[in-house]
C-alpha cells in the first residue's frame, strides 16, 4: 500500500445473513464473511424473526473475529466502523447496529449507519468497477422491488416500487405453493429452464407504459388460480411462464426508466439479481453506448462489505451518526 | 352480528375493505383469513382508504408489520412467516393490539392463542378465479 488506506468494518444483519467485512478505501474487500441462515429457516419456508436474531447474537462476534482474521489486521486499524440501520426487521437491525455502537465507542472512532437498500447498489463497485453517478439502480430482494436514480452517495430518488408484494417474497410464495421449497428464486430458475413446453402465458402485469409501479400480487394469484383448475400440470411450465412475467416488467421499468432520463449506467442488485434469466433478458435488451452492472452472486445476498464500502464516502465527507441513533423497519 | 358478500373482482374486495376502515373504531383489530392470492392484502388496502391513508399499502410478509399514519394509526401485521406463536415472545406486538389505533393482522391464525376476544373476523374464500366470498362477524350486534 502506498499511502495509509482508510480501512472500515461494516456489519450487517438486517435479515437472513450475519456479515462482518473489512474494505479498504471504499472499494477493496480484505475480507467479507457471511453467515447464512437458511438451513435455519428453510423448513420454515420463510425468516423467522425470533430465529434470525437470536442466531445474529450466536453469530456477530465470531465473525467480526473471523474478518479481523482474514484480512490480517486488528481492531486498531480501523478508522470507522459502519452497520446497517434500516430497512429490515428491528430484532435483527439492532444486532449489529448494537455491535457497530459498541465498537465505534471502545475504539473511539466514527459510527456511520447505512441504509441497507442504497448500499446494495454499491455492490458492483467493490469489484473493479470505476464509481459512476448518475446511474439507474433496480432493487430487487425478498422485501424490496424498487427503480431509483442515484446521484451520489446519500442522494437516492426513488422513481417507482411495487405496490403490493417485492418479487423475491413472490418467488418465494410460488415455489412454496408449487412445493419447491424456500429460497424460491434459485429452484424457480432451475425448474423453469428444464420447462419443455412454453406454451402457457400470465397475464402482464401492470402494462402501461409510463406507469414506474411494480406489482406481484396479481401474478401469483394468477398462478395459484391456475393451480387449482390444473392440478395435473406441468411444475415446470408454471414455473416458467411465472418467471417470464416476474421478470419481464423489471426489465421494461429499468429501460424505459435510463431512457426517459438519458441515463445510460445501470445496476441491478439484491438478491434476485442473482437470477441468471433476469441477466440474459437485460443484456439482450441493452444498446451498445448503455453500460450495466451486476454484482457477483454473493454480493447480491445480503453482506457487510457492501455496508463498509459504501459507509466510507459518508465517511470521507464527515457524515457520522451518533451513538444514539436508532433502527427503523421502513425507510 | 355476521355479513356475508360476494365480490367480483379486486375492485369490489377493496371497496368492502373500504367500508369496514371507515367503520372501524380506535382500538378495534380485524383479523383476516384467507389462503395465498384470496385478496387479504387487497382489502387491507380498502381498510387503509377507509381510515384515510393515502400511501401505498405494500405487503408486509417481510417486515412483519409496518405502521401507517392516517385520521386513525393503522397497524398492518401479516404472521404469513410466523410458523409456531413462540417466534411472536419477542416481538411484542400485543402492545400494538391494545392501542388506539386500527390494528388489522393477516394470517393471524399464527397468534390464534393471543389474539385479543373483541376482534372483528373476516374470511374471505375462493369462489372462482373472479369471485369471492367475504364473510364478516363482528364480536357485537
């Protein structure tokens, strides 16, 4: 290292995951250690909150140990520590955020609390890529299904959501209603590949152009209504013709959005930005002067290095939070 | 008292729910039961209109329960995720129950034991792909 990097622990336990990650300057992960729960909750075909943060407590020292480990540096080399304070849910929230406090206060180095929706959009710039504003960013997890224009860092307008439920939360209600099991997204993909016949077709959702909403509700009825007046169908098909549709409105909202704005960077993240049909559909849809970005799958999941990296521009500008700064469930 | 509707699509499901928020009273809870894609979320939407919340009403199978500001506080819970009532120990949301606001739960055969006596009960079947039976008991007459 040539001159003194500025190094951050970013802690992270919002949901599913306990993270702890270590990043220098902003963009270079030493280390980035996820503890997932879903063995936990997959009998459960859900998070189970009682589960998640009692597990967060079991969890969060341990892996701050381990990032510490990994990255070959101590508790002294830290010149700030950040967490996740919203959105989520308040039992796990208050995990790290609790930890981060603790650590910021012994230490006596800044807090900076993140929100976890904006820093899943920095995702992509931990891993080579040159930090860019304005860009598109498309949200798209369990909880969350959101377009918004980025500006800069702390400088998000949201331009549209969904009204009802997020397409992760619809993945997951289908495959459970299909019997696939929890998490819904990944066993969707696989048995929709393995569809043969391509016939059956959803309805759009939310067709009109203009319109920036998304909307999950109607789609899964749609696909449960189906169920139960064909219960000798095809598994695979549904799955299919229900991932087309699920997908098919982010990837308009996104285009028609960069494009009514002149913007042509773009960054898909969240959890269902792992999903390998929802990339080939976007990079058939993207022009060649329009530039896209998607993080590596384990970025998409929930992580604590997506919190320290994008926590060091707060950093940098002066932005810290107080020791008594809370967590909140929405944003 | 027991009213039973028929509706004929979403439209007509948000306007019963519509109906029961500008009834609803401080304190009241209405807990709605009903499979996946009934329209559980719809009408909670109707009984946000009723109680004169202007934002949007999204589900809150991941967070739980959100709280929206309107004439009246509204309370929206959905248990869909709570699999046994021992996971609700530590999210005190019998609190919520008791307050003043209008507290409306989804799901919430997940907290049968906990739920307060004086509930307004609405179930809501699947006739067809279109049609809906709604049914409403309330704890008086």
């Amino acid at each position: 290292m040539k001159e003194k990097s500025i190094i951050g622990l970013g802690l992270e336990s919002s949901c599913d995951e306990t993270s702890a990650a270590i990043v220098a300057d902003g963009k270079v992960i030493l280390a980035n250690i996820i503890n997932s729960q879903i063995d936990l909750h997959s009998d459960y075909s859900g998070v189970v909150p009682e589960i998640a943060s009692r597990a967060h407590l079991e969890n969060i020292n341990i892996i701050i140990e381990e990032a510490l480990k990994t990255a070959g540096i101590s508790f002294y080399d830290l010149d700030y520590v950040a967490a996740t304070n919203r959105p989520g849910l308040i039992g796990s929230l208050l995990i790290a955020l609790q930890s981060a406090k603790a650590i910021s206060f012994t230490l006596n180095i800044p807090l900076v609390a993140i929100n976890h929706l904006e820093a899943h959009l920095y995702a992509p710039f931990l891993e080579g890529n040159e930090l860019s504003f304005p860009f598109i960013g498309l949200l798209v997890s369990g909880g969350n299904t959101a377009l918004y224009k980025v500006i800069a860092p702390g400088q998000m307008q949201l331009l549209g959501k969904t009204v009802d439920d997020a397409v992760g939360e619809a993945f997951d209600k289908v495959s459970k209603y299909l019997g696939l099991g929890y998490p819904g997204g990944p066993v969707i993909e696989k048995i929709a590949a393995s569809a043969t016949e391509r016939k059956l077709i959803f309805p759009k959702i939310l067709p009109d152009p203009g319109d920036r909403r998304f909307s999950y509700s109607g789609i899964k009825t749609a696909v449960i209504n189906y169920l139960k007046s064909n219960p000798q169908c095809d598994i695979s098909e549904v799955a299919y013709a229900f991932q087309e549709r699920a997908l098919e409105i982010l990837v308009r909202r996104l285009f028609d959005a960069a494009r009514e704005l002149g913007i042509k960077t773009l960054v898909v993240a969240g959890g269902v930005a792992a999903n390998g049909r929802l990339r080939e559909m976007i990079l058939s849809e993207l022009r060649p002067d329009e530039r896209v970005m998607f993080p590596s799958p384990k970025l998409c999941t929930d992580n604590g290095a997506m919190i320290a990296g994008l926590a060091y521009h707060y950093f940098m500008s002066g932005k810290f939070d107080s020791l008594n700064c809370d967590v909140m469930s929405r944003v | 008292m027991k009213e039973v509707f028929v509706t004929n699509n979403p439209e007509e499901t948000l306007k019963i729910g519509k109906i029961l928020g500008e009834k609803a009273r401080e304190g009241d809870l209405i807990a709605i039961y009903g499979d996946l894609g009934t329209g559980k979320t719809t009408l909670s939407k109707g009984i946000a209109l009723g109680l004169g919340i202007s934002e949007d009403i999204t589900s809150p199978t991941f967070s739980l329960m959100e709280i929206y500001k309107g004439q009246k506080t509204f309370y929206h819970f959905d248990l869909y995720r709570i699999e046994s009532e021992n996971e609700l120990n530590n999210l005190f949301f019998e609190e919520y129950w008791e307050k003043d606001g209008v507290s409306v739960i989804e799901w919430p055969e997940r907290a049968s034991s906990r739920l307060p006596k004086n509930r307004i009960e609405v179930f809501i079947e699947y006739i067809n792909d279109f049609q809906r039976r709604i049914t409403i008991e309330y704890p008086y007459n």
